[in-house]
C-alpha cells in the first residue's frame, strides 16, 4: 500500500518518467498502453454491471441488491485504480531495463467477480424475493 500512495504522484506527472532510464522500445510501451485500456474497459464493465444490478433488479431483495452492485462497482473503482498504477510501474521498469511488476490483483479481482456470478446463480435459483 506504500508504495501505491508513492506511486500516486507519477500519475499526474508522466513526463517525470522520461527522466528515468533509457527509451524502451515503443511496442513495449505501447503494448503497455493497450494493457492499460483492457484494464479500464474492465473497470468501466464491473461498475456499468453494478449500476445495472442497481437499477434492472427492483425486485432483488435490497440486501442482496445494495450488496452485489457495491460489489461490482467496488471492484470497477479499484481495477481503474489499479489500471494506472500498474501502468506506471510498468513503464519505469522497462525504463530501467527491470523485470515487469507482478500483481496479485488479477487473482483478486476474479475471486470477487466469481463471488458476485455465484451470489447471482443463488439469487436466481432461488428466486428474486429470496
């Protein structure tokens, strides 16, 4: 978590980058760009799916409602919030000529969707009142 919040200022400032190392590339870099953009396709997907639950699903229970759109858009707010962090500190590591960052996010963000996909099998197999 440290180094996230050290990271935060390299998201306003990428200029700042160039300064680091030698220039990789450009297909790294772009190819780390294109990373960055499926990771916020993703992020707007999870939050449009949490709005979707909100808004499509009046008759879900309230609980089970609030409690499966926070989900979703909880995990939208952080994978969008990860997207940049992860594309910074990939940059400076090609910059560096250092190994890529690694990430436990991925594995998180898919316990998270699989948890809501199975909350949602429940829902509908028992039925929206519950």
């Amino acid at each position: 978590m440290i180094g996230f919040a050290r990271n935060v200022r390299w998201w306003f400032v990428p200029e700042e980058v160039r300064r680091e190392g030698e220039t990789p590339d450009y297909r790294f870099s772009l190819a780390n760009e294109r990373t960055f953009l499926a990771w916020l396709r993703t992020a707007l997907a999870l939050i449009g799916g949490g709005f979707a639950v909100d808004q499509f699903l009046p008759d879900l229970r309230w609980g089970w409602r609030v409690g499966l759109a926070l989900a979703l858009l909880g995990a939208g707010v952080l994978c969008a919030l990860r997207a940049v962090d992860h594309w910074i500190r990939c940059e400076r590591a090609m910059r560096r000529g250092e190994d890529l960052p690694v990430s436990r996010f991925p594995a998180l963000l898919s316990v998270v969707v699989a948890a809501v996909a199975v909350a949602m099998v429940v829902v509908v197999l028992v039925g929206w009142e519950g």
